[in-house]
C-alpha cells in the first residue's frame, strides 16, 4: 500500500511515521508512505500557500495552485489518473473503525492536511474525492488527524501485526469495546486475576470475554449496541445484568 500525504509541516509527521509498528511495516515492504511539503509546488520566491478570503473575514486560506500541481504531479510520476484523495477537515464524515477497514481496501490513498481557515473550495470540489473527520473539534492544521488515520489504517494491513487476531479483537472491530485483559503477576496488591482467564478451558475464556465486552460496551458506549449485532440470548443476559441498550 502507497500513501501520500500533502501538508505544509513535514516535520510533525516524520518522528511519528519512524516509529513502533509504522516503521517496521514501512521497513517491511508492507507499507510506504511519503510525504510532501505542498510549498514545494509555489512558484514564487517566498514559497507563498495562503491568501485572503475573498469576501472578507478572518485568518487566511490555502491557495488553490499549489494544491493541485502537487497532487497531479505526484499522480503522474505514480503514472495514476486518479486514486482516492481526502481531505482532514472538520467538516468530513466522522472517522472509524469501519472507515479505517474501508480505506485499508486501496492499494493507493492520497490525504490532503488542511491549515489556516482551510482551502479553497474548488480543491474540494474538483480533485477532493472524500473529506474525514477525526472528531467534533478543531485543530491547528490536518497533519495529526493524518497520523490517526494512517496508524489506523496501517495496523490493518495484513502482516503489520504479530497476529492479525490482534486486529480482529480491537475495540470497534466488531462493534463492542474490548473485553478487560490481565497479566502477571496472577495476584497483585489482593487483586486476582479472574479465574476463568487461568482454566485452560478456551470456549469458556472466548464465552467470558464476548460477555465482558458487552457489558463494558453497554455501561460506557450504549449508543454501539445498536450495531454491535447481538443475538437474542445475548440481548437477554445483557437485560437481566439490569443494562439497557439504550
């Protein structure tokens, strides 16, 4: 898998992206992801990418050229004509595990970093083919929300884990928070480990921890169950430990 990431401030993605399991699945082969300074397509000699709004208002917005050039540019030396390029913006589609497993499907991705007051609305209307958000807040500029969605899309690559049972089991994979885990010691300060984790017996563990996911799920995140895809016996149980759904 390629990624590409436009942005005006390389320097915030760099430590992250040679770090942990981003930089062993890039060593891999697995992944490989470059970056490019959007200043590095201006033309003129103070490498200017922003400007006023037109109409008047605050602050200043990302110029429509640099913009472009950088990102055909990048498509021709890829010899692609187009492949799916997102923009981080407030404004996009909220990001999630499910995006995440959307986005890992593509051989190629392109992520725009916005900054300032944003960017020209003809870069979202003729070269953005998606715009994600990472939350209801605003940040400074787009490269952070880039990191988030690049680590979660990554650790879905197969081969980027150690198992890819790993993944699998992550909170939201499934639509459930993850179930408690516990490692040595067995007992430490008077608190034990759960029986159950130490019987040997795997349907009961794999039963154990399908129950203690949902009972997590519906105490800190009721708004999941609703996809999380319970059977009936489930929906039951989970109503006589006295938990609503809703």
């Amino acid at each position: 898998m390629r990624i590409d990431i436009l942005c005006l401030f390389p320097e915030m993605l760099l430590s992250p992206l040679n770090q942990s399991m981003l930089k062993r699945a890039s060593e891999r082969g697995l992944v490989h992801i470059a970056i490019h300074n959007i200043r590095d397509y201006t033309h003129d000699k103070h490498h200017t990418v922003d400007d006023y709004p037109y109409g008047g208002g605050p602050g200043m917005m990302l110029r429509p050229e640099p913009v472009f050039e950088a990102a055909e540019t990048i498509r021709q030396q890829l010899g692609i004509s187009e492949m799916p390029t997102i923009l981080l913006t407030p404004q996009g589609r909220l990001f999630s595990q499910s995006v995440a497993q959307e986005l890992a499907l593509y051989p190629h991705l392109m992520l725009i970093c916005g900054h300032y007051e944003g960017l020209d609305e003809r870069v979202c209307d003729h070269l953005i083919t998606d715009e994600i958000s990472i939350g209801d807040y605003v940040l400074s500029g787009g490269e952070l929300p880039a990191l988030v969605v690049v680590d979660a899309i990554v650790r879905l690559i197969p081969g980027v884990l150690g198992s890819q049972d790993s993944a699998r089991s992550d909170s939201h994979s499934n639509g459930l928070l993850k179930y408690p885990q516990y490692t040595r010691p067995q007992v430490y300060r008077g608190w034990s480990v759960p029986p159950v984790l130490l019987s040997g017996n795997h349907g009961e563990v794999a039963q154990w921890r399908r129950c203690q996911a949902i009972l997590r799920t519906a105490k800190r995140r009721p708004d999941l169950l609703k996809k999380a895809n319970l059977c009936d016996e489930e929906t039951k149980w989970m109503l006589e430990n006295s938990l609503n759904p809703e």
